[in-house]
C-alpha cells in the first residue's frame, strides 16, 4: 500500500506508484470505472498485461494499492535471470541466478510462489541441495514454518552423515546430509535453482528415501526441458517457475 499526495491527479498518481512501487512497472495509462476502481494498463518488457488497483482515501490522504498476478511474477523472475554464454565451458549457457538474488522483487516472488503452492501439502522439512538449493531452500522453508535441511557435498557437514553417489558425464559425485536430519515417514520437499540432466537431484530423491523420508515433490526455479532431467525423477513430481533453453 502506498499514500499519495492528495493533490495528485489520476495520471499523476498512478505514474507516482509505479515509480515507488515493488512491481517494477515502466508505461502506464489508468482509466476509472468508479471513484473506488482503476484498471492500469501496464507494459512489461514489451507485453503488456493489466494491473487492478484500488483508490482509496483515509485522512485527508489517497492510497493506491496493487498486487500482481502469478504470471506477472513469472515474468519478473525470468528477466532477473543472465544467461552467460560459453561458462563453464565453450558451447554452454549458464542461467547466472546471482542476478535474481539481487532483486529483491524476484527473489521474493520465488518465495512467495512457492509458498503459495506448497502451504497445504503438510510439508515437515524443505531439502536444499548444494549449492543454490540452499539459498532457495532456507527462506522457503522460513516461509512454510518447517525445518531447513541442507543436502551438501562430501566432507562440508561436521555431524555423522549418510550419502547418495551419483554418476557424472566423466566420473561419480555424492551429495550427503546429516543422519538425524529427517525423522522417517516426514513429508520432505526437494528444491533446487535448475534441473538440467537431473542427476543431482535424483541423487538427492534417493538420498531422502534412503532414510525414510517421503519425497512430496520437487521444486526449481529453473528447468531446461531439452534435457529432459524429470524423466530421471522416478516418477516424483517437479514444479518450475519458469523454462529456459539449454543445452
């Protein structure tokens, strides 16, 4: 919610709260259908889409409040995201999310989207896989009022653990976490920032089930579905906010 100077017109004010607001808005017109309703037609990054705010006034000031649609959020998210060519070698393009962690609306749409989903489901404890897994993970799992496990590489956890190895293009790899993290039969979400081939995170599904969990789905933030890496679920389901190309 923002307050206004009074003396604002309509064009005024709506050009006003798209400069302060979160919502990253760059056009707008307004139109009125009563004192109370304004629809905001806005153009973000070329497409353009409707915004649905309200106008209202408490003493003596004018307030204008707005939210966006999940699409909306979608789309902010997938513009945060740098696409770097040739890294970490010739012929690959690496989604860079150190760009979405930067803006605070992306990175708090990725949150808030996947709280939104998974709120109902009865989740006990969020997973993480190393590395972007946990910066995802952590906030989310804040979010759901659950527990935070870390799914780490070997030799990065200080307790006894148990691990899962995995297989590479060109060797192996073990992704590991700590014996009394889950309790069996616990409802546990697997995040993670991108599936690609999918390895990793079928290492981790495995790891999870190894120690009783039940694996209720996984989450990404990005998927390259060229690589098809859910077909490596064994048949868990895998939310994603957004798709990208990749190879």
């Amino acid at each position: 919610m923002f307050s206004l100077p009074l003396h604002l017109d309509v064009h005024d004010a709506f050009v006003h709260f798209h400069r302060i607001g979160r919502e990253r808005i760059f056009h707008s017109t307004a139109s009125f259908d009563s004192e109370a309703e304004a629809t905001s037609r806005k153009e973000v990054g070329g497409a353009p889409s409707d915004l649905t705010c309200t106008l209202f006034i408490s003493e003596g000031e004018l307030f204008l409040a707005g939210r966006m649609d999940e699409e909306e959020k979608k789309q902010v998210i997938a513009r945060s995201i740098r696409g770097i060519p040739d890294f970490p070698k010739r012929g690959i393009l690496f989604w860079d999310i150190t760009t979405l962690m930067l803006d605070v609306d992306a990175f708090r749409h990725c949150i808030d989207l996947f709280a939104q989903r998974y709120r109902p489901h009865g989740i006990h404890a969020v997973a993480g896989l190393e590395a972007r897994g946990l910066m995802f993970g952590a906030p989310l799992a804040i979010a759901l009022g659950c527990g935070f496990v870390p799914i780490r590489k070997p030799n990065k956890l200080p307790g006894e653990t148990v691990g899962q190895a995995y297989d590479l293009e060109y060797g192996t790899d073990r992704v590991e976490m700590h014996v009394d993290a889950i309790q069996p039969g616990q409802n546990v979400l697997l995040v993670d920032d991108l599936i690609a081939t999918g390895g990793t995170m079928a290492a981790g599904i495995r790891l999870l089930e190894h120690v009783g969990a039940n694996v209720h789905e996984c989450a990404c933030v990005i998927e390259l579905p060229e690589l098809k890496g859910r077909e490596k679920l064994q048949g868990k389901p895998l939310y994603v906010l957004i798709e990208k190309e990749g190879l």
